[in-house]
C-alpha cells in the first residue's frame, strides 16, 4: 500500500548554475551543473528542465541522461541562457542510488539566476548559483 512505499530523502546534491569564459565563442555563458557531493555515485541519472513565466509563456523542455555521476564530482548538463532568468526554472532529477530510486524538483525563483546570489558551489570550488531540493 502507500505507507509502505519509502520515498528516501535526496542529501548532498545540488543544481549548480555558473557563469564561465566560454574560449570558442569569447562570451561569458551560463551553465547548469550536477553536483554530486555525497559517497556515493549516482547511476541512470535523468534531468528534465523546463521553464515557465507568469504570464503564460514556457520554454522547450530539455531531457537529459547520464550512466553514472561520480562521487564528489560534477557534470555540466546544459547550457542556459539569460533571456529565461525572468522564469520559473524547473529542474526534475531521477537517479539510483545504492540501490534505491530518488526523485527530486530544484526550482531557481524568477531572477533568482545573478552574479550577486553566487556562492561557492560544492565539489566544484567555483562561485555559482547553488539550488536545494
């Protein structure tokens, strides 16, 4: 029945957003991180991010997969642009975990993605923009 399912708790892992030199088109882009800061590798990681402004519009919804995520490491998922930083950003994560399935939703607020609310990112030693489950 329902109260026997167990839903774990996602621990030590996060969305990271940075904004990083990007050589091949001398811009400064923003990209979206996997932290995996726990023991533990993550495997059949899926992302599916998509967007979504008060006033109706949506982005695409991209999907991502991943075989594994090593532990106390990260990988760079996608890249997103500024012109969406005025939405709702949505990032849904489904992983296997010693053996156990985990699902989790990291929300970036509208204009919440800036300079000025980047910290330092775990794992990764750099300033980004750091999402909770």
């Amino acid at each position: 029945m329902k109260k026997d399912i167990e839903i774990p708790k996602v621990k030590n892992v996060y969305i990271a957003i940075a904004k990083e030199w990007n050589e091949d088109f001398s811009s400064n882009d923003w990209n979206v991180y996997l932290v995996n800061d726990s023991r533990e590798a993550m495997e059949s990681v899926m992302i599916m991010s998509r967007g979504k402004h008060d006033d109706g519009r949506k982005t695409a919804t991209f999907r991502h997969a991943f075989k594994v995520v090593a532990a106390k490491s990260s990988i760079k998922v996608e890249l997103i642009m500024p012109e969406v930083f005025g939405f709702e950003n949505e990032f849904i994560l489904t992983y296997f975990q010693n053996g156990k399935l985990y699902d989790t939703v990291f929300t970036a607020p509208p204009h919440s993605i800036n300079e000025e609310s980047a910290t330092n990112a775990p794992v990764m030693d750099i300033e980004a923009v750091v999402l909770n489950p």
